[in-house]
C-alpha cells in the first residue's frame, strides 16, 4: 500500500468571505506545490475573468488576487490514499479541519465545492462537525473545473461559478 497523500494548508486570511473547497490536489499540483496547476484545469482562467487572477500571472500573485477578493482555497480532504489524480479512487479519507478555518475566518459566509467529489466528502465529513456554523452558511456545488469533467461546457460551468464572485462581492 501507498503512503497517503496530504493536501495544501488553506490560503485563507480573516477577511475571506467565500472558501472554495476542492477534493485533494492533483499528482501535478502536488508535484509543483500549487493547487489547480494541470494547465488544463479550468480553475485559473475562471479565476481570471472573475477576479483577474488567470494563469497570466505568477502562483503568488493569483493568491493575493483572490485574498483580497475575499477568496479562500482549500480542500475537503486532508490525507487519502488514491490512484493517481482519480478522485473515484479516494479511500481513507480523514477530512480537513474546515470548522476551525471557519473559527479563524469569521466572515465566511458561503462554501463552494467544486465537483461532485468535494461535495460528497464535504457532506460526509465536514457537514457532522459544523454545528451551528452550517445555519450561517450558504453552500453550494459547482461543476468541477478538472479536465475530468468535459461534459459540461466549458460557458455553462463559468456561469454557475459567477456565484462565488457574488457571495465575495457582498460585504
């Protein structure tokens, strides 16, 4: 058996309002140490034409883009065993301590998956140990930004993450 693999700490400071939850990096991103780095994952170029935080610029700056914007990154999972980049393959999932990033980031108000994986270890391990964090809430999925998910066009799916520019956008 393979050592787990763990994900990136959060990019997140006091003044996020919107956390944006993947699953667990990919083999790329783990490589370079960046989430969404596979340069065809759409999640930058979203990033741009929402906030101006698209793949022209360097890893660093596209964070402070967003941390300004009110945007913070992370995944549901903490460590997992998985084959590859196949979050289908995911198994001994232990979850990311989201309700103490909500503790330090106290404006959060929306968390958004992105994908189907995210949600479901969202739901399965997060939401049990929100309490009464989850009444204040508003949580969403968005279709998944990975290469993986080419049966959504590729309009359809920037359409339904302009909502993460709204929820950042209301102060």
């Amino acid at each position: 058996m393979t050592d787990k693999i763990e994900s990136f700490p959060p990019v997140a400071d006091r003044s996020a309002r919107v956390l944006i939850l993947g699953s667990m990096p990919s083999v790329k991103s783990l490589a370079q140490k960046e989430y969404y780095a596979h340069p065809q994952n759409q999640f930058w170029p979203f990033m741009g034409e929402l906030f101006g935080a698209g793949r022209d610029r360097p890893y660093a700056e596209r964070l402070r883009i967003l941390a300004r914007s009110g945007v913070a990154l992370w995944d549901a999972a903490h460590r997992c065993h998985r084959e590859l980049s196949a979050d289908a393959t995911m198994r001994d999932v232990e979850p990311n301590d989201v309700s103490g990033l909500l503790r330090r980031c106290p404006r959060i108000r929306a968390i958004f998956c992105n994908g189907r994986k995210s949600e479901e270890l969202f739901r399965r391990h997060v939401v049990p140990i929100l309490g009464d964090d989850l009444e204040r809430l508003h949580i969403g999925y968005l279709p998944s930004t990975s290469p993986a998910n080419a049966s959504i066009p590729r309009d359809r799916k920037l359409a339904a993450w302009r909502e993460v520019a709204e929820w950042a956008e209301s102060r």
